[in-house]
DNA sequence: ACCTGAACACCGTTCAAGT
DNA sequence: ACCTGAACACCGTTCAAGT
C-alpha cells in the first residue's frame, strides 16, 4: 500500500471552460439547475473541486459558461433579402427551439445579466440582423426590446411549468383548468404575432407622420 | 449558572405562515435573494430554525408563502367603465410599481409555477378584471398570456441589471452603450404600448371577419 | 501554470425530545 | 400542536501545498 500511489493526476491540459461548460451543460439538463455546483461538476470531469478555480473565478462564473455554451448552440445566421417581420419569426422560433432543447438550462441565459460576458456580442447581432431587414438602429433597438422581453419571460415561464413525468401521473384526466392553456406552446406563436403586429404599427404610424 | 436557564422560549402563537413571510421579505430586500435561507429567516425572528418546520413544509415553501405576500401587496381593484386598453395599462404599471418596490423578491413572483398557490386565483382575478372591461374570455386569455410574459420577462431583466451602487460608481461617465438603454423603464411603456397595438388589431382583426 | 486535499463557514432537513 | 438542538449530508471558497 505505500508503494506507487496510484491517485491518478489529471494530464494538465485537459481542463478547460470549454471543457467545465458542456460538463456543467450535462449536469443541469439530467440532474436539473439546482445541481449546478462547483463540487457535481468537478466529479462529472472526474477532477478535485479547486481544479476548477484554475480557470473560473467563482460559481457565478460556471452559470456565465453555460449561458456562453447555449449562444454557441443557437444557430442564427443573416437571411438575405428577409424582411424584418420574417427576421424576427426566425429569431423567436430559435429562441424556442433552444429552451425546448436545453429546458433546465435555458433560463440561465434568458434571465442573464447584459454584463455577462457572451451576452452582449450576442445581443448586437441580434440588432445587427434586424437592421440588414431595413430596420433603422433605434426602430430594431426597439423591436428586440419587446421581442427579447416576450420571448424571455414566456419561455422561462413555460418551461418552468413544463410537465414532468410525476405531474402528467398525478394530473385528473379532464383538468378542464383555463389558466393550464395560458402558457403553452401554441400561445407562444399567438403572441408572436401580437408582437409583430404591434411593431408593424407603430413603424408604419411613425413613418407616415403620426405622433407617438 | 444552574438556576432558572433563561433561554427565551417564544411564545405558542407567535409565528404564522404570515409572519414568517413578512420577515422572509425582509431578509430579501435587505440582503438579497440568495439569502432567502430558512437558517436566516430563523434568525430574523429569533427562533430556532425548526420552528420554521411548524408551518412550512420545505425551502421551497417559504419562497411560496413569499409569493404570497408579494400578491397581498398589489391592490387592483375592478374599475368601472375601464376599457379593456385602459386596464392593460393598468395592470402593467401596478406590476411596475411592485418591481420596483420589492426589486429583489419581484422575481419569485413573475416566475412562479401555476402550481405555486396563492398564483392561480390571482391570475382568475386578472382574467375576470379583462372580461368585465369587455373582452370575450378566450381574447383574455390570449391577453393576458402576452402581457403577462412581456412584462415578467422585461421587469425580471430590469430587476436583475439594476445598477448598484457599486456598478454606478465603476461605470464610465459617458459610456454610451446601446445596449444599456434597452432594458430600461422608459422602454417599458413603449413595449406596453406595442403589445397593446398588436392586441387591438388582432381583436379588431377578428371581430371585422378577416380569418387568423 | 495548473492541479489538489483539508478546513471553515455556510446550507436544508431528519430525528428525537422537550412543553 | 408547537417549539427546539444536535447531527448529517451537502454547499462555496480560502489556504497551503504539490507538480
């Protein structure tokens, strides 16, 4: 027992944010947000807790990796010759099919402060793509405003209350409840539209002279 | 050292669902939402943290009974003659107006389950308010599935990316960032107003014969 | 520069016990 | 029925130390 420990040393490469990001990425979406700690993710890598301190400041670092990790996995590439209304369209079905796919992390990036680090790049982008649609500046500033804000708040919402398998078993078989309707994905497209609508608008009422 | 142990015992009926939510607000709002922790609350009211076991059932508990107080604390009363826009209006600036009250306990509220108890009947509450202001209740539920998202996603944000004293202190003077603007009260109002708009026209859409 | 374990001050909750 | 302390299994982070 004294000879050769055999306390397996992790090559000093192998760590990384990349690396702790789709580590910690798995860890939320299996075992749920609350898990998200310093010493899961250390064992999901198989290293000790400080390890991670090499390349993280603290735990609220590790929850601006994942939200880095989910801008990395929402594809939204320019559209040439896309109007603003199909721009936006494009923006909030990926935006939905992103917290369809990372349900339990998705909130971290909807809900994160615009000084996290990938935020912001992220955000100008956003408004960069709505001005290639023709949008002016302020008109596409305004326009991810409420986009961002809707979109934000009923994802979140909606995947907050999302049925797990314990509700679905416990759930009477005709809860004729109004209010279960509200959040669901058939409302998210609903609102869309509102949106879009309400936009169009207020573009239209500016451009043609009106007040306000 | 042996006599009479003075150790304080608190008298039987002096905690309650309702006071230990008022001092759990309190410990939010004054030392932040991380800090919403049963050892903490214990100590705001200077029992032992057990005691807390009496009247919830778990963490999670406490942050519903917080939710609870949050709703007490907004008063939307029915206004006669209102039109539907008007208490639109209404309801979006009372929640305003809680945000900006309770900035850091606000967002247990906007982001609360439909399970969470005291949520539901509230919602009931703000559905009823559309119908009397003459909606049908399948365009209030569509009303306040959009309104409600908007504004939870827009007042969490806000809430969240509230300057600090300290960020205050370390931000450059005339940091002209577009993007700060974005999230910002003034901006509140404008999106109100879209979603409004996008609201009408899908309404009035309707009510002409036009299909969708 | 990167990895590590021990130690400290927290946390929720179970249990057994007081009144 | 309501209140309590000790104990247990967690947590983030500091520190001192290995390579």
């Amino acid at each position: 027992m004294i000879a050769s420990q055999e306390t397996q040393r992790r090559p000093r490469g192998s760590l990384s944010r990349q690396s702790i990001g789709a580590a910690a990425l798995r860890v939320i979406e299996r075992d749920g947000l609350d898990s998200l700690t310093m010493r899961r993710v250390a064992s999901e890598l198989s290293c000790g807790v400080m390890s991670l301190y090499s390349h993280l400041t603290d735990a609220d670092d590790l929850r601006g990796v994942v939200v880095g990790q989910l801008i990395d996995r929402m594809d939204l590439r320019p559209c040439e010759g896309e109007s603003w209304q199909d721009a936006t369209r494009r923006m909030l079905s990926t935006y939905a099919d992103l917290a369809a796919s990372f349900p339990r992390s998705f909130e971290l990036l909807a809900l994160a402060g615009a000084d996290q680090r990938p935020v912001a790049p992220n955000m100008e982008r956003l408004v960069d793509l709505l001005v290639a649609a023709g949008l002016t500046e302020e008109d596409a500033l305004i326009a991810l405003s409420v986009i961002d804000a809707y979109a934000s708040g009923f994802l979140v919402i909606a995947v907050r209350n999302r049925p797990t398998a314990a509700s679905v078993e416990r759930a009477a078989p005709h809860q004729h409840d109004r209010l279960a309707r509200l959040h669901h994905l058939d409302s998210y497209d609903v609102g869309a539209e509102v949106v879009i609508a309400g936009l169009e608008q207020r573009f239209e009422g500016r451009r043609s002279g009106r007040k306000q």
